[in-house]
C-alpha cells in the first residue's frame, strides 16, 4: 500500500467517513489552460452536490476520452480513460494508446505536486461504514472523488 492510499485511509477514518468536499479554487482555471494547451477539448466541473472532486473531462477524439478527478485539498487524482464504442462509454483502464495520450496531463498535475492513485487502488473498499453514511459503495473513489 502506497504513502497516498494510506494518507487517504487516514483521512477517512479521522472524518468518521462523513463526507469531505473540496473547495472551489482558483488553481482550476490555470489546469484548465494547462489542459487546453494539450490540444484536448476541455470540460472542466467544479464539486456540486453529488461530486466532491473537481472533475477534467478531456475528449482527445470522440472514440477516446478520460475524465481526470482531482481533489485540491488532498492533492490527489485519479484518471478514468474511456473508449466510446457505438455511443457506449466502456472504461480502458489497460488501453496503451490512451495512457500515452493521458500522460502530458497527468504530468501537468504531478508537476503541481498531485500523487495519482490508480483506478485498482481507487477501487479499494475503506469500510462498511460509508454504508452508514449514505454511500452507494464503500470504495475510496467513491469517498474522495465520486461521493453521493
């Protein structure tokens, strides 16, 4: 288990698992330009109810798209890269031509000192009692970056 994902245990279980928005910043206008800048259509969303991370949606090409989940505060990310298939979003986690293509982006967070968690490490389960809380599941990337 990585320095992150146990920093992030931590961090839930210190909150009792109540959930942990993250605030809107000014950082996300210059990821944003730095994103554009990488010649990807950029869709960038702040937290609202249903979303506690900020989230990047990057389309490279209308068969290949990631969203990146960023959270500020705890400066971390997790990249979710997407193939359309017949208007379907299928998850490519494994899919090399799209890691290539994620890569400039994640290095422009990395450079802003974010750590990224992969998507095995973000489907890690953290409690049962997040079900208490209220979540649909009990994984970190629910917690973190995908909170209901």
């Amino acid at each position: 288990m990585t320095q992150t994902i146990q920093k992030l245990e931590a961090v839930a279980a210190a909150r009792e698992f109540a959930p942990l928005p993250d605030e809107a910043t000014p950082e996300l206008d210059a990821l944003r330009e730095a994103f554009s800048a990488n010649k990807a259509r950029v869709t960038v969303h702040g937290p609202e109810n249903d979303r506690y991370s900020h989230l990047i949606d990057c389309e490279f090409s209308k068969e290949m798209q990631a969203r990146f989940y960023v959270r500020f505060d705890l400066r971390v990310l997790v990249v979710l890269p997407y193939v359309m298939t017949g208007g379907v979003r299928q998850l490519a986690v494994d899919h090399a031509a799209l890691a290539k293509l994620c890569a400039p982006f994640v290095k422009v967070l990395q450079d802003r000192k974010f750590d990224q968690i992969s998507f095995d490490d973000a489907a890690r389960s953290l409690s049962d009692e997040m079900f208490d809380k209220g979540f649909v599941d009990d994984t970190m990337l629910a917690y973190f970056f995908e909170s209901l």
